[in-house]
C-alpha cells in the first residue's frame, strides 16, 4: 500500500426495495437456512366395514375396538400433559438456579421464588451482572452486524460512533478480558492517588478536578447481552467477555473463538491494541524471577501492584518512559508511609529521554527525584538473578540492585496476531496493520488503536500508543463502518501527569532526536493538571478537547513577552519539534486548555521565523 496523500475508498453496495429498505442479506457461500416441520399423525384414518348390512357381530366389535382406541389415547393424551407440565416445571426451575448461580449443575437447580424466573425472562437486557455471565446460560450470537474484536477504548468510541450514526446497529464486542470496556490512564495515574481503601474493589477514583467517576465507561446495564443481540429491539452494544477470536476468515466473513465458536459479520474492526514487553533477562532468568514482575498493562496488573506495594519492602521499576515515570512517582509519593524503597532505572540520561528534549528531560528526572524516587540513568541492565529472597538485577556497568518486585514498563508490541490468518500487512517500521488514511485494512475490514499504522495526511506513516488516539481512530473508523469515507486528519493528542501538580499535553511528533525550540515562562497557581481539570470539568483532558476543530481557532491578542526567565525554571511552556524547519510536534509544559492552537499549527504546515512569536498565541506570558 502506498504511502500517497490520496483516500483510497471502498464502494459497497446493496439491494433495496421500492420502499428504499435494503432488503435481507443473502449468504454469498451459497447455503441457506430451511425450517422443515412435520405435524406428526396421531390416529390413522378409520376403514369402515364394507361387508353386506345386517352384519350386527361385526358392527359390535368394531364399536368396542373404537371405544378400547379412544379410552387409550386418553389415557396417554393425559399422562402427556401430566409429564409436559413436570418439564416445563423443571424448566423454569432451571432458569431460576441459572439467574441465581452462574455455574449452576442441571442436576441440583436452585429453588427460586416464581416471581424471579418471570424477571429472569421478561427483563434479560436489565442484567446487572458482566456480559460474561449471561453468555454461559443461553445460545450466543453466531452473526453481527458489526463485529468489533478487542474490549478497549478504541472498540467502545467506535462502537458509540456506529450507534450514533445507525441507531438500529447491532455491535458486538469480544474482548479476551473478563471486563466491560474501560479507560486505562487512571491504571497508573488518579487511582494510585485515591483515599479510599476499596478502592482496588471499587475502581472508582476522584479526578484532579474532585469529581469522582468509574474506570468503566458504562456500567452494565448500558449494554445488551450477547444472547439478545440478534432479537432485541432497537439493535444495542454487546460485549462478549474472556474470550479470544483465534482465526480470521476474511473471504467467510467470519472469525473463530478460543472456545471454538464462530461468528459471521458483516463489517469488522481489529482494535486488539497491545501486548506489553518484557526484557529478554527477566524472561530467561526463570519462574521465580518472573514471579515477581509486573508487565502494566490490565485492572488485574492495577490490583495485584497495589496490593504488592502495601506488602513488600521494595519495588524497581525499568523504564523511563510515559508508564514507568508515571508509577514511578504514583508509587514514590506513598513510599515513606509504607516504607517503601521504590527504585526507577532506564538507560536513557534522564526522565522521557526519548520524548523530551536533554533539558527537560533533566528537570523531569529531578521531580521524580523529590518524589521520594530512587532514579538511576544510564543503566542497561546485563543480567537478572532470584538470590536469597531477593530479585538480584546487575547493570553494565557493575551496579547492582536487590529489591523484592520488579515492574517491566519497556514499551508495548502491537497485537498482531490475526494477521497471518487473515492475510493482512503489517508494517516493516514500525509494526501493526498497516492500513490506509481511512483505516481500512480490506473492504469490509478497519483497524484503530494501537495495532493500527495508519496514513496521516499531514504527517505520513504512523502509528499512536495513547489513550486519546484510541479515542479519534476508533471513532474515525466507527463512521466509515457506517460509510462515511472520511480520511485522517484529526490529530489526537497525548498527557502524562507526574502527580497532581506537573503534566502536559502533547501532539504530533514528539521525537527528542528532532531540533527543538523550547520558550518557558514562570508558573502560576493555575499551571498545574489539578487546575486544569477543575476548569474545564473533565478528568481524562481529552474528552473535552478532541472535539475542538482546529480550523475554529480564534487567537486572541497575544500578551508581550516578557524578560527571559532563568534556564532551570520550566514553570510552564511550549516545546515546538520540527522537521525541515516545519512544527511536526508540540509539546504544552503545564499550558492546559490550549490544544486545538497546536492543532491548527500543524495542520497548517508552515514554515515559522520566529518560534517565540508563535509561543504567544498559547498566551504562555499571562499572570
């Protein structure tokens, strides 16, 4: 696939009636569904007697033989009902122990008030329990509509998307995790800040701004279950839970589960996101080694650190990244309470080496360090080891660090495993399907999130690992599932918070090897993610923003620079990234609320003589 500026679109077609209606789908494969029924023949028809009259002997027999025939069909006509009522007794029976035990044995059911088998059946989509749990009792879907793989955010803005574009769509979700679609930045931000000591139960947090919410995008009841996808009225968002689709048959139009069960659909998106890395030494130094690290990625991977760290003595994280820098301040901020050692190593020179510029970069490393944080720079780690207890981990350079858990933040590998199956492309450079400004895969196939290397008009190949990507592309994909045929040009934009006090927001190319010009201005109470969030009242910055258009932008007067500050004072400011003297990226340094600027900046794509008069547009100098 070509990397040009160009959409490249697929038409579809089908066939409608005078009404305008599309009309039935026809299987394409040539089978069709027949309902071949047969009432079966109770009595066969009477042969009268066709001797002379007056045959009277004859006559009585036959009346008796007739009278013995009807007494006997009563007789079983009434033990059939008798036995039909004792069936659907255990029936209803077996319906109530299902609603009240998830694993109930056919061979025990639970006695159940009536009144319960009667909800049981005429409210099935007001089920408060996990999609999960009402797949195990009843037949599942074996088509839909839209078929979305993957239980992340990507799945949940398309699914949201089709709805509001179809309203009648039937979607369904699978997703290998036991959990409802749910966010996963709070996983290393707001939740590690939470008083509530339930709170790995409840998985409900306060934002920076107060306000206190789910992790979970909807609660249960707003989806229907998997069983009444296909009859429901009105179609409604589906999730199939814990199971994994394993093979992809494009040319079928159907996928197959961990389980063995197919499903055919019309129009499918791959939002299967990623799997995170480990070290090769951690993997090679055996089970007691592995026992004790993390790989952050899930709730369950929130709930088992949580409960590790209240624990232990020690944690070591490796990495230097969004995630690891994120954890490492979460979990330095509660160590001197619990008393405990949390150690932070990467081998780049400081804090989001990768991301920020050496200067930055620095002054992030040293936060982290008041934090209560170990941070150790420049290490590469050579060899990992379980001795005495301990999780030994030796550098190249000789260092060595005992410690009692280990949390691998190293990156993410796209998921891409249906790839082969499907005979789908994946990208050389820098891994997921490769798909084009549409992101689209095949005619009938999208792919968003993560695992998707898509065509920016603007800035050409790429792929995104950030929550507010998940966000746009999945809802980008969601609209041309539905036909909307629209191209990619809406840049999603990233945030990492260090505590409540020091964050920023990101868009583009953010590549520390590009040149850079950074303008910074002192800091005021308001410069800070807490403020940010209690003024615009949402907690994930991104929900708000990324529906601002760029083009709306309406710059008001610029405030007058003012003298340099000193050079370690990074209170706030905007980092600019370019490429043949052309802004790709900008990074906002504790400057909230300004997002759809730096939007408007790069999609404009213009060269700029002077940065600084730039910068002003942020309004950066203003007390």
């Amino acid at each position: 696939m070509a990397d040009l500026p160009t959409t490249t679109t697929y038409l579809e077609t089908s066939q409608q009636d005078d009404t305008g209606v599309p009309s039935p789908t026809i299987n394409t494969r040539g089978r069709f569904l027949l309902r071949h029924e047969r009432t079966p023949q109770f009595v066969q028809p009477a042969h009268m007697s066709s001797g002379p009259s007056g045959g009277g002997g004859e006559n009585t027999l036959y009346f008796v033989l007739v009278g013995a025939t009807c007494l006997a069909g009563g007789a079983y006509a009434y033990s059939t009902l008798v036995g039909d009522r004792e069936r659907y007794q255990q029936r209803i029976t077996e319906i109530e122990s299902r609603s009240s035990k998830p694993a109930a044995e056919p061979s025990t059911p639970a006695k159940t008030q009536p009144e319960t088998a009667a909800q049981a059946v005429s409210e099935p989509t007001e089920a408060s329990e996990p999609a999960s749990a009402a797949a195990s009792t009843a037949v599942e879907p074996t088509h839909a509509p839209y078929l979305l793989i993957g239980g992340g955010t990507a799945s949940f803005a398309a699914a949201r998307s089709i709805r509001a574009r179809d309203p009648g769509a039937r979607v369904l979700i699978v997703t290998e995790e036991d959990d409802l679609p749910y966010m996963r930045p709070p996983l290393s931000k707001e939740l590690w800040f939470s008083d509530d000591p339930t709170v790995t139960e409840t998985l409900r947090f306060k934002q920076w701004n107060g306000k206190e919410r789910s992790i979970y995008f909807q609660p249960s009841s707003f989806y229907v279950s998997p069983t009444e996808l296909e009859s429901v009225e009105n179609g409604g968002v589906a999730v199939l839970t814990g199971r994994k689709v394993m093979h992809m048959d494009v040319r079928g139009n159907k996928v197959k589960l961990s389980d063995g069960t197919e499903i055919s659909y019309d129009k499918c998106l791959i939002a299967t996101g990623g799997i995170p890395r480990n070290l090769q030494v951690i993997e090679r130094a055996g089970d007691e080694v592995m026992k004790r690290t993390t790989l952050f990625r899930k709730i369950e991977d929130f709930k088992a650190l949580e409960k590790v760290s209240r624990e232990l003595k020690s944690i070591t994280i490796i990495g230097g990244g969004f995630l690891g820098s994120e954890l490492a301040c979460a979990l330095g901020r509660r160590s001197a309470d619990l008393g405990l050692e949390v150690v932070q190593m990467f081998p780049e020179k400081g804090n989001m080496g990768k991301v920020l510029p050496e200067y930055l970069s620095n002054w992030t490393t040293d936060k982290v360090k008041k934090e209560g944080v170990k941070v150790l720079t420049e290490a590469v780690v050579k060899n990992v080891t379980y001795k005495e207890g301990k999780v030994e981990i030796k550098l190249k350079d000789g260092r060595v660090v005992k410690t009692d858990h280990v949390v691998a933040a190293v990156g993410l590998e796209p998921s891409v495993e249906l790839a082969k199956s499907a005979g789908l492309e994946i990208d050389s450079d820098f891994g997921g399907f490769r798909v084009n400004a549409e992101l689209q895969a095949r005619s009938n196939i999208w792919v968003a999130g993560d695992a998707a290397c898509f065509y920016d008009i603007k800035l050409g190949r790429r792929r995104v690992e950030h929550h507010d990507h998940a966000v746009v592309s999945g809802r980008l994909a969601g609209e041309n599932m539905t036909g909307a045929r629209k191209p990619y040009w809406h840049q999603s934009m990233f945030w990492s918070d260090l505590g409540p006090d020091v964050g920023y927001e990101a868009i583009g190319i953010v590549d520390s090897s590009l040149p850079t010009v950074g303008v910074f201005a002192k800091a005021t109470a308001k410069d800070t993610p807490k403020a940010a969030t209690e003024q615009s009242g949402t907690g994930i910055r991104s929900e708000s923003e990324t529906e601002a258009v760029a083009g709306s932008v309406a710059v008001g007067k610029a405030a007058p620079t003012p003298p340099p500050q000193q050079k370690e004072d990074y209170g706030k400011g905007v980092i600019f990234y370019l490429r043949d003297k052309v802004v790709v990226g900008i990074v906002l340094w504790n400057v909230f609320n300004r997002m759809p600027i730096a939007r408007k900046i790069i999609k404009d794509g213009e060269e700029h003589a002077d940065l600084n008069e730039v910068a002003k547009l942020f309004n950066i100098h203003e007390e």
